[in-house]
DNA sequence: CTGTATCCTTAGGGATACTG
DNA sequence: CAGTATCCCTAAGGATACAG
C-alpha cells in the first residue's frame, strides 16, 4: 500500500516493486487473459486468493493506475475492474511470463492454441486482446 | 527453498511460483544485463540484497536449473553463477518487464541506448546477449 | 456481491557476526 | 571471497466472520 522509497533507480527493479509478488500478475491475467471483471470473479480463480489479500492488490493495482474500477451500467450494486492503458502495456510481459511457464510446465492446462498464437503470432495476438479489451474501456 | 504443490496448472501460475518475488528476477538481471558472476557482485548491486536472502534465491534458482554454479577455472576458490539455457529462457520476460518499468518510471537511470535497443530491435537485442552468455557456459 | 475486520501463523527479510 | 548462522521484527497470507 506504501512504497515510500525506490530501493534503485533501475527499470527491472521498478516494475518488481510494484508487480514482484506471486498475486498481482495473476489478477493481470484474469482481466487480460479470461475475461473477468467482478471481484467475485478473481476469488473464484484456482489459485483460491483470499479476500482480504484480493482486495489489498486490488487497491494496490489502482493506486498504481494498472486498474481503475467502474460501476455496472445495468446494475448498480456491481463494481467491474479493467485494466487502464498503463495495465494493458503490460500484455507483453505477462504473455512471455506465460510462455516462459508453458515450456517449462508441461502440465499446464493453458489451451495449446493459446499458447502457439502468442508464442508464434506474438505481435497480433497483443493487439488483439488490446482491442478487445480497449472495447470495454 | 521447498514447493509442495502448485496452486493451480496454470503456466502463469507457474512462473510466478518460482519468479514471484522481488528479488530473483534482480539477480537474473545482473547475469543477463550487466555481465555479474560472482556473489559479491551481487551483494553489490544498488539494491542492497541482504546475505541470507541471496544466498537463498541462489539455491532456489539452482534447485529450478535457471542458473548453475561452476569453479572458477583459475582461482579454485572461487566460484562462478551463470545462467542456463532455461534461465536464457527468462530474457523475453525480463525485457519486457524492464521496458515496462522504464517506461512508466521516466527518472530510471538504464542506458536510452539499451531501452530504444531492447524495444525496437528485440529479436537481435535478445539473440546477441544469449550468444554472448553462451560463449561464457 | 463487494468488500472490511480480526485472529493467528508463517515467511520474508534486515543487521550483523562468524567461518573455511 | 563466499557463504552460514542467528536474532529479531515486520509483512504476507490463510481462515473466517461480519457489514453495507
């Protein structure tokens, strides 16, 4: 939540002071990756993230203008998370992150298809999710 | 140090069971980007890793076959890291995250030379340093 | 449904001293 | 130089209950 000192002026280590933790890039790819919005949503992963930490990435992806939260047109009541353009630039490193993961996981159960388009067709397939997701926006 | 079992098959997942902190992807940096070998030099680095917490890293991203430790071939005392093939593996992911921290981080102090380099010639940017880390295995 | 709040346990990590 | 070991504190995080 506060981050009152940078422990280097180095770009890697930037982006670890705000992403280098096991849950952020998670919720990342729930919004990117499987079309989820609701908190609900990114409860109901498999990884099973309690709501309490849930709640504090959330609002640590939100102070860093990763996400910003909107409330449903049609029901009030629902908040929906996306990402901001600042969140979505981050497409390219979590689709290496996930490649770097399906080479070396053979088990995963990431759809082969997935996996061929982004590591084969890299550059359409981040402007794809990019427009897809930037319709919501 | 140990890792029962995985959260879930996801390959993102994956990675950022073994990456997902703040501190492993700063030493792959110091091998990959500013040609580091030995453990001082990574005590050295801006960000001040503490001892225990190196040496820690160090055997997981052994245990993960990212990096491995050979004998200096002349000083028999001391003892180099490098990365492996599965750890050269890890350049994409590291690139993109660098570019993302230099963009949204304007006071980082990486050369321009290496960012412009590392976004708009990536392919070649990526294969000069594997084969400049594979002449050192 | 979207969170907060609390309790409690473990892991992360800084500082520092020490060893072959 | 390349670690180990220890001390000690804080942050991370699981479980669960509760609230608007």
């Amino acid at each position: 939540m506060k981050r009152a000192k940078h422990r280097s002026d180095c770009p890697t280590n930037f982006t670890l002071e705000i992403l280098g933790d096991s849950w952020s890039l998670l919720i990342i790819r729930d919004l990117a990756f499987k079309g989820k919005s609701y908190y609900g949503d990114f409860l109901d992963s498999d990884e099973k993230i309690s709501t309490n930490i849930l709640a504090n990435r959330l609002n640590m992806l939100e102070v860093e203008r990763i996400i910003k939260k909107t409330q449903d047109p049609n029901k009030k009541s629902k908040i929906i998370y996306r990402l901001t353009n600042k969140g979505l630039d981050l497409l390219p490193t979590l689709i290496e992150a996930t490649l770097w993961g399906a080479k070396y996981y053979p088990k995963h159960n990431a759809p082969k298809k997935f996996i061929i388009r982004a590591r084969d067709n890299r550059v359409e397939f981040i402007k794809e999710i990019r427009t897809k997701l930037k319709g919501k926006i």
